[in-house]
C-alpha cells in the first residue's frame, strides 16, 4: 500500500523531520542527509542508486519513501529556450488536506479547497537573455515558473488557467518536485546555470494554499535544498488582504519573498468585470495590505498589469492606474495579453502598449514592459491551462 504523501514525500521533509521518520526504521540520522544530498545534489530519484545506504535500508526506503509524485508527460521547447512540463500527479499518492482554508477565502474556494489533487498541472523554465561576462554563452538567470493549484478557482476572464475550474490544492512536496524537474533538465550543468529564481505564476492562487506556499519557499530557500535566496523568490497573487498580511509577519531567515499583486484594472468596477474573486476585496483594502507589507519587510511589492487590447489600455486607464500608485511604494509591470483560444480578447497594439508606459512614466511611475517568454507553446502569462475533471 502507497504511504500518505505529505508524510512520506520526501520532497516535504527538512533533514530534521525526515531523519524522525527513518528513526523509525532504525536508521541513523546520517541517513537523512545522504537521502537529501542524493535528491538534491545529485538528481537521483532511484533509491537504488544511492550507493552510500545498505541494501537492507535500501529495501526498507523502497517501500516507505516516496521520491516522485509526478511523472513528466509532455515537454516542450520554445523557440526563445523556454521549456514547458505537463505533469501528471500519481492518484494514489494524493495530498492530505485540511477540511478548513487556510485563510478566509470566498465560500467557493472553501468548498473546494479539500478535494484531492489527481490531474495535470504545468510548470515552466524561462532563461533570461543575459549571458555571462565570460562568453560562455550560459544565461545568468533561469527561473522557474511553478503552480500551486490544480487548476484555479479564481476565474480570471482572460486566462487558460481556471478554465476548467478548481481541482484541488498541491502539496508543499509536490510544489517543491516542479522546481527539482525543471532543474533536472539542466542535466548536470553546474552553478550558477542552474535555477536561480522561482515565481509562483503559474496555475493557481498561491495565497489560498497558503501553508503549503510557505512551507515550500521554506524549503526552496534551504542550502540542503536549492539554497534560492528568498528576494529571489516572488510569490503572485489576485489580492486576498488577510492572506498578504500573514505573509508580511512570517519569518523568513533566507530573505522575504517578491510580492507581485495581479491587478490588471485601475478600478474596481471593471476589475470585478475581469476578476470575478474583486468582489470580495476593493483595490483599496488590497493595496492597503500591499503597504503593510511594505512596512513590515521593506519589500516593494510588483504590480502586474496585462493589458487587453480595447479594455483596460487606454490612456485614461493609465492615468487612473498612476493615482493609485501615489500611496504604493511599488513597480510596475506591464504585461501584453497572450491570446488564449475560446476568450473573445485580443493582443493591445504596440502603440498603445508604449503610450500607456509613457503616460506612467510622466507620472514618475517606475514602469516596465515584461517580455513575452515561451508564447509558441503556449508557456506565457495567462496560458497554462487546466482542463478540469
């Protein structure tokens, strides 16, 4: 019989919780780093592989710990270098979930938040155009696009990812195991063209699983595990105010985390029109936790903007979306919408894109315009998708 995940995954434990579990078996508390420094360092998912064990630990780890969750179903390659994962999720080994949110939450996603995760999600490695002062032609940075949901039971109108609705939340192992197979396809390239950074942008609302979010950064940060600066790490949300503010108190001894708001309307009417979940927070109450987060960790938060040709990328949208910036220490990001089949919205215009940077940038809004990553197989920004059941 398949052990419960989130006791026995072990991409859940830290050295300490996972050396409890051997002792268990027995097993020194050696053994739980050598496991950790296979996983970790060398990329070995066979326990048979770890020469290091006895054969009679080995025999005993081959029932009772669980390496992998997920099996790799499709990979893409874009033209610019991105890669794209379709993961598939092991049924059997299905993520324990409390009956309560994590936080307060909208009543939909209270009822949905215990379901167990079994179908597909999508994660994705995106290598920056930078390169090396030495020549060598290995990009500076690689980050990793990772989901935290089965799907996404936010609904926003212009994204694949909640299409099909929300399935069920994804462990902190199984958050932790997408990153460990986006490095895996580094082979063994060595530091620092590995991952370098890790964005919570891809399915799902990071805040509305927030334990396993947390636990899981904890966990990307560790130096037995990736040892990713936590400033390295941004986690991306639709504004849950009570959720924000949890995180601004965390502790976070590796660097706090990135904070990116999806905003994408410089008003509440039309916000709610784009973002079904607006309702249950004004612009306001969300910027507000915005600014406490600030306070607290000194980290300017991101605001993500995707501009939807004829909707939200008028000038005057710009000038409102400037007001609202005067009371936020934060920065803009402006993002052009990626089309999705089946949504009736299209592409802004590349004049329209740059008059509304240039009318923030007259309001002395630090602005950017985010490329584009991994658009020909449908690996960017509001393109992940989930079919549902």
């Amino acid at each position: 019989m398949i052990p419960a995940l989130d006791t026995h995954h072990v991409f859940a434990h830290t050295p300490t919780s996972l050396a409890a579990q051997l002792a268990e078996l027995g097993m020194p508390r050696f053994r739980a780093d050598q496991i950790l420094d296979w996983v970790y360092r060398k990329h070995t998912f066979d326990i048979a592989q770890m020469s290091n064990l006895s054969q009679a630990d080995r025999r005993q780890l081959a029932d009772r710990l669980i390496l992998s969750s997920g099996s790799i179903l499709h990979q893409q390659q874009g033209s610019d270098g991105t890669t794209k994962l379709l993961v598939q999720w092991d049924e059997q080994q299905t993520a324990a979930q409390g009956s309560e949110p994590d936080v307060a939450l909208p009543l939909a996603q209270a009822q949905t938040a215990a379901r167990d995760p079994s179908r597909e999600t999508e994660c994705v490695m995106i290598p920056a155009s930078e390169r090396r002062a030495s020549g060598s032609g290995v990009p500076v940075r690689r980050t990793a696009c990772i989901s935290s949901q089965v799907g996404c039971p936010v609904g926003c109108t212009f994204c694949a990812s909640g299409i099909g609705g929300l399935d069920g939340n994804l462990s902190a192992g199984r958050i932790v195991e997408q990153v460990w197979l986006l490095d895996a396809q580094l082979g063994s390239a060595p530091r620092p063209s590995r991952i370098s950074h890790v964005v919570f942008m891809g399915m799902g609302e990071p805040l509305a699983n927030y334990r396993a979010v947390v636990q899981a950064v904890h966990t990307l940060c560790a130096e037995w595990a990736f040892g990713i600066s936590g400033r390295r790490i941004t986690i991306s949300t639709v504004g849950l105010p009570t959720a924000i503010r949890r995180l601004a108190d965390e502790d976070w001894p590796a660097g706090r985390p990135t904070l990116a708001l999806s905003l994408h309307a410089p008003d509440d009417d039309l916000r709610r029109q784009l973002i079904p979940w607006a309702e249950y927070a004004s612009i306001a109450e969300i910027l507000d936790a915005c600014a406490y987060y600030f306070d607290r960790t000194g980290r300017e938060s991101t605001l993500e903007y995707i501009l939807l040709g004829g909707v939200n990328d008028s000038p005057a949208c710009a000038e409102q979306l400037a007001r609202l910036c005067r009371s936020l220490r934060a920065n803009v990001n402006l993002i052009r919408y990626n089309e999705v089949d089946s949504l009736p919205y299209r592409r802004p215009t590349s004049d329209a894109v740059h008059e509304f940077q240039a009318v923030l940038r007259r309001r002395q809004v630090n602005v950017h315009i985010r490329a584009s990553r991994g658009r020909d197989i449908a690996a960017a920004c509001g393109q992940l998708r989930h079919e549902g059941r």
